[in-house]
C-alpha cells in the first residue's frame, strides 16, 4: 500500500502564487506516473498535471504555462507549482500516484483546498 500526504493549499489573492507537495511512503522511481486532479463544486474531477517515470509532462489547456509539475526523487514528492493564479483554479487539489508493481496500483492523496479571491 502506498500512502499520498499532501500539503500547500490555502487560501491566496488572484494573481498569487501557491505550491502543492504531495509526499508519497514508497519510492517515486518504481511509479508509472504521478499527477494532479482538482475538483471544483458541481463539477467533475479533471486532469491538471501528470510527470511519468521519464519526466514527460502533460498539462491541462487552463493551466498551461501557469503551473509547473515536478518531482524529487530523494524526497518522494510531487510538487505542483501554481503561479498567476485565477479565481477559477479554486477547488480541490488531489494527488494522484501509479505504481503498477504495488496493487492495487492506483492511489490518491486525500485533497487539499486551493482557494483564489478576485
């Protein structure tokens, strides 16, 4: 089993800056993929970022350009830098990790609230 912590969410004026850290219990060099999702109320969660094993980056439209994706390989975190934030990145940030040798290989961080003012 492999656990996600997150941490960095919060609560920031538009045009602000914030970074997410999602620090995993296992080894992030035997992980497929990691990434971040985010869910806003009412609607579903979507795709904000994703680093594979071989650092390709994907990125959603919304936030290309803005947010960066990274990963430290000693530390076993995921981090999510998010500048020139806007009003609409307000929602719930999850950490999203794949291990594909540690069943059930698929793993979620609990969430933490990102919250951009106008």
């Amino acid at each position: 089993q492999v656990q996600l912590v997150e941490s960095g969410g919060g609560l920031v004026q538009a045009g602000g800056s914030l970074r997410l850290s999602c620090a995993a219990s296992e080894s992030i060099l035997s992980v497929n993929r990691l990434g971040w999702y985010r869910q806003a109320p009412g609607k579903q969660r979507e795709l904000v970022a994703s680093i594979t094993s071989r650092h390709i980056t994907n990125y959603a439209d919304s936030v290309r350009g803005r947010f960066t994706i990274s990963s430290d390989n000693v530390a076993n975190t995921v981090y999510l830098q998010m500048n020139s934030l806007k009003p609409e990145d307000t929602a719930v940030y999850y950490c999203y990790g794949n291990w594909a040798y540690i069943p059930p290989g698929h793993y979620w961080g609990q969430g933490t609230q990102v919250t951009v003012s106008s």
